[in-house]
C-alpha cells in the first residue's frame, strides 16, 4: 500500500472512530437507574428533594424508540385504605410512549400514564449526558402540588 492511500485509510478510520463515539455518548438506548428527583422554584433558585433523598426508579429506552419511565418516594408503603391508595400516586410518576431523540431533547409521545391528562399528548424533556451520567429536566410549568413555577431536575446513572 503506497504512503497516500495508507494517510487517507488512517484520517478516514480516525474520522468514522471519532464519529461513532460521539454518537455513543450521547446514545439514550439502554437502563438508567434513578439517583435523585428535585425541584427547583425559578424564582428563588431553590432545590428540594422531591421524591426523598432516596428515590426508586428507572427510565428504559429501547432501540426501536420506545421508552418507559416510572419514579417512586422513598419510603413508600401499600395503602390499605382508598385514601392512603390515593395518597400514593403523589410519589409516583410513570409512563411510556414512543420517543424520538434529537439533540439534548427528548419528546415522546405518551400511550399510557400514571396521569390520564398526559395519554395522547407530547412530553418533551431536555437532558445533559456526561459519560454515564444523565441529567434530565423537564419544563418550567406550574404545578398543582409544587408553588409557583418549577421545572424538576431527575439524575439517572447508566446501569450496567
């Protein structure tokens, strides 16, 4: 093989490496295990727990673009009351639908949810992925059971 072929072969294959890393590292496709849930008030900056400091949960995205997302408190034990059933879906949130992925956003297309107001529409979520790290933020939206106007911030780490 003559120096400038082999030159070209070596920029090529270093180009399509560097190429296929990056697309890696910002793939969603996999398990990500929750670390933590917040909420943060946009007027005052402020950060809380919002599921415990000790959250359960996971989102799962699958190659073919379907994701399934559930997140429970700390804490949580089975009701055995309509009352104490009904507290529970407050340290709940889950869905799944078909997501499409562009950039550092998110959107999918809810089928089935813990809140029947979200069934047939688009929640679309930014995130930040650093190695086995992912950020995820949803929004700034009012919410009926945070003050004023928050957005939460969901800490996930890829399993392995």
């Amino acid at each position: 093989m003559n120096f400038k072929i082999w030159t070209v072969a070596v920029i090529a294959s270093f180009c399509l490496s560097n190429g296929q890393a990056k697309a890696d590292d910002t793939s969603l496709t996999g398990s990500w295990k929750l670390v933590s849930y917040e909420v943060e008030s946009q007027a005052t900056g402020k950060k809380i727990p919002a599921m415990g400091d000790h959250p359960t949960g996971r989102v799962i995205f699958t190659a073919d673009h379907r994701v399934s997302f559930v997140l429970t408190g700390e804490g949580r034990k089975a009701g055995s009351t309509d009352a104490d059933k009904a507290a529970l879906l407050n340290t709940l949130v889950a869905y799944t639908g078909i997501e499409k992925t562009k950039k550092n956003e998110w959107c999918t297309h809810v089928e089935a949810s813990w809140n029947p107001e979200w069934v047939g529409t688009t929640q679309c979520r930014e995130f930040r992925r650093n190695g086995e790290r992912l950020e995820v933020l949803t929004p700034w939206r009012q919410m009926p059971n945070w003050p004023g106007t928050t957005r939460s911030i969901i800490t996930f780490t890829r399993d392995k």
